[in-house]
C-alpha cells in the first residue's frame, strides 16, 4: 500500500523553496492553445497534475514537452476540441479549456471535469457566463458542448453571482478575442487570476484592472506565443508554515509573496507564532503556547478554503476554543473524522466545524480524502505520539512536489512507503 508514514517529535528548522503555484500552472497551460507557435512556462511545479493535464492538450494536437521546472507548448494551426472522458476526470482543471476553445476555435466538447470531491462544485456559472458571449451551450451526461454561431464571440457586460476562480479564468480567455469589450464583475481576486491575466497579456491580450472586483477586457484578432514564469504557490507555502508553528520549528519559506498569504500569516500571529514577511520570503517560528482563534473562509483576500484543514490541525494544538468556518466547499470538513481518530476533538455541524485544545495526537491509520486534507493529515503526524500512516496519497501528489522528502530536509522523520501495510499503526 503507497503511504506516507510519519513519526512524530521533529521540530521543522531550515528552508524551503516553493514551487510554482498548482492552481495557476494549469490554467497557464490551458491558455497555451490560444495561440500557434511556441509558449514556454517556467517554475512549474512536479505535482501529478501537470501530466494530467500535458495529456488533455496532447490530445488536442499541442505537442507538450517537459523539462525541469519547465513546459513547452508547440500549438497547431488546427488544433482539436474535445477532451476525451478517461483524461479529463484525473483533473478538475480541464473544465478552462472550455474557454480558450471557444476563442480559438469557435466549438468545444469537454468532458465533465473530475479532481477531489469536495462538495458542490457545478460549472453552472461557467456556462451561463459563457452563453452570454455568445456561446450556445449543450449539457450532456459526460459532457459539455459549446458552439458559436459565426465562430467568434461577442464581447459582454457580465456580473458572476459568485466570485469563482474558475469561471473568471474561463471568461477571461474566451474573451481575449471576442468582438468588443467584456467587462467581468464580482470577478474572482485571486493571485492565481492576476498570473493568468498577465500571461495573456504578454500574448498580445488587452485586460485591466485584474485582481480587482471588475475585469476589462478588449478582445483583440489574435495572440501570439510567450514565455512567462508561475507565481509562486501561496498554498504550499502556508502548508510549510503550518508546520512550522505546529512543531513549534524556526522554518524561512522563499519564493513566495508574502501579500498573498496577509490573512493566513495575520492568524499565524494570533495564535501565537512569530511571523516576518520579507521580499519573496517569509519566516515563521513557533511559539511556546498556542492560542485559540476563528477561521472563516472566503474567497481572497479572504482566508483561503484550501488552508483550512492544515490550520484545523494547527487549532487542535491550541488552548480554548476555535469556531472553523467553511463559506467556499461544503464537503470540505470531510476529513474531520480522519483527525477525530488521531485524538482531536472536533465537532462538525453544518459548515462549522468547533475545535477545542490542547488534545494530544496519537500514530493512527488515516486516509487522505482530498489534496489538501492529506497534507493536513501528515502535519497533523508531526505532533502525534506513534507512528501515522496516510494513505491514498496520491491526492497530495497532485498538488505538493515530494512533500515527504522536503519535510525530512527541515527535520521532519516522513517517508513515502510503497510496502505499508494497512493497520501498522
């Protein structure tokens, strides 16, 4: 059985470099079939859903070639556009191809996207977005459709009812090229979004004001090739800075924008680490005690839903009681019962999620239900008394580069074992 298995006791001392963002890297890709010719993508993370995802635009005739921290794409003049079922269900992601289809080649048919369950997460507002540029859409059982009469769409004046990443990214590409302009509003903050919109920018695109509540876009007749360097992974990092102040360790994080993560390192602080925020760096020691305090997920600048359950672990280590509250994926407090079984007391009821500590953490047997919970799950091992073994690691390899080797550089005792047996612990 493939698992990380963690000892406990190591206090987390030294530096890590992080990668390239997840969340952004493949929106990167997915934007690459906007134009013919040669795009380069540096910093790019070596997390399972890059291949993924170097498969869909594959088969979509994009000769993708891989180099160290890097992706080169060599687009087609014609290029497909329908995303085969058995590859689109390893990555939530390729649902974005919808849009840069659409811009290039006026019909799209992309399989209903797969990635962690984590509750309700339809593309209805995808679709809708997409339909008011003009795009007629077709829902099938598998799949969706999208076609534009006359083949280009028609620059709008849009309002999300949510600010989603995902739809914002959609709606961004699809409306590099359309006719006119198209305004995008309650549009998604988020650094990720601000990559994007400056990849496409370096294409030739025309968009202001991204990263705000309201997105310009001018279309234009047609983008050109770029090389351009992914941000740096603000998840990652707030990982690495979980497990610093959980193990109370003296850890310096680098490569990434320490704005990015101002709410997360603000709660850092309040519960009792010292946190400096340098240029593409920041420092987190753990302090001697621990103190209680409530999270409540947003979208950004909002504390990020996809730090939520590493600082679960980190509140069941603090004293008093601590009010979680998941606003972005319902089925994200899933993984409680997995940190129950570790020792931590943790009552869920709706999207609430009521932590009370200090309670001790012993070894157990858990499984990783999602990306995000599994890394949580082998932090939450750092601290317990015996060995944990966390399975279906896979989840943690679509989103973290070596996790296990990268903590046993800091100190940590985490190993990847292809040959533990279910029930060692």
């Amino acid at each position: 059985m493939d698992a990380f298995e963690v000892h406990g006791g190591a206090r987390l001392s030294g530096t890590v470099h992080i990668t390239g963002a997840k969340n952004s890297a493949l929106k990167l890709a997915a934007a690459s079939v906007l134009s013919e010719g040669r795009s380069k993508l540096t910093n790019v993370p070596e997390i399972a859903d890059i291949p993924a995802m170097a498969d869909i635009l594959r088969h979509l005739g994009v000769t993708v070639t891989a180099g160290p921290g890097q992706l080169h794409f060599d687009v087609p003049a014609r290029i497909g556009g329908e995303t085969p079922p058995g590859l689109a269900r390893r990555l939530r992601a390729s649902i974005v191809l919808l849009g840069p289809l659409l811009a290039r080649r006026g019909h799209a048919r992309v399989a209903q996207p797969g990635g962690c369950n984590l509750g309700n997460r339809n593309i209805d507002m995808h679709l809708s977005a997409l339909a008011q540029l003009g795009a007629e859409i077709t829902i099938g059982a598998d799949h969706v459709e999208a076609r534009v009469p006359g083949g280009r769409l028609q620059g709008a004046d849009i309002e999300l009812p949510f600010a989603s990443v995902g739809a914002t990214e959609n709606l961004l590409m699809a409306a590099v090229t359309a006719r006119g302009t198209t305004t995008i509003r309650n549009a998604a903050r988020e650094p990720e979004i601000t990559d994007l919109a400056a990849y496409l920018v370096a294409m030739g695109a025309r968009i202001s004001a991204a990263g705000t509540t309201d997105i310009v876009v001018e279309g234009v007749e047609g983008l050109h090739p770029a090389d351009h360097r992914v941000v740096g992974d603000r998840i990652e990092a707030g990982t690495f800075a979980v497990g610093a102040a959980l193990t109370g360790g003296d850890v310096r994080i680098e490569g990434v924008e320490p704005s990015h993560l101002r709410l997360p390192l603000d709660k850092l602080r309040t519960i009792g680490a010292e946190v400096i925020a340098e240029d593409g760096a920041v420092v987190v020691r753990g302090g001697a005690t621990a103190k209680a305090t409530d999270v409540v997920t947003l979208p950004f600048p909002g504390f990020p839903t996809d730090l939520q359950p590493q600082f679960l672990v980190l509140l069941s280590q603090a004293a008093g009681t601590a009010m979680v509250t998941e606003n972005v994926f319902d089925g994200r407090v899933q993984f409680v019962a997995e940190l129950v079984r570790m020792g931590a007391e943790i009552a869920v009821e709706a999207h609430h999620a009521v932590v009370r500590g200090p309670r001790p953490l012993h070894g157990a047997t858990v499984r990783a239900t999602d990306l995000r919970a599994g890394a949580a799950l082998v932090l939450a091992g750092l601290v317990a008394d015996g060995p944990t073994v966390v399975t279906d690691p896979h989840h943690v390899d679509r989103g973290y580069a070596d996790l296990a080797g990268r903590l046993r550089a800091l100190g940590a005792d985490v190993r990847r074992r292809s040959d533990v047996a279910a029930g060692v612990a």
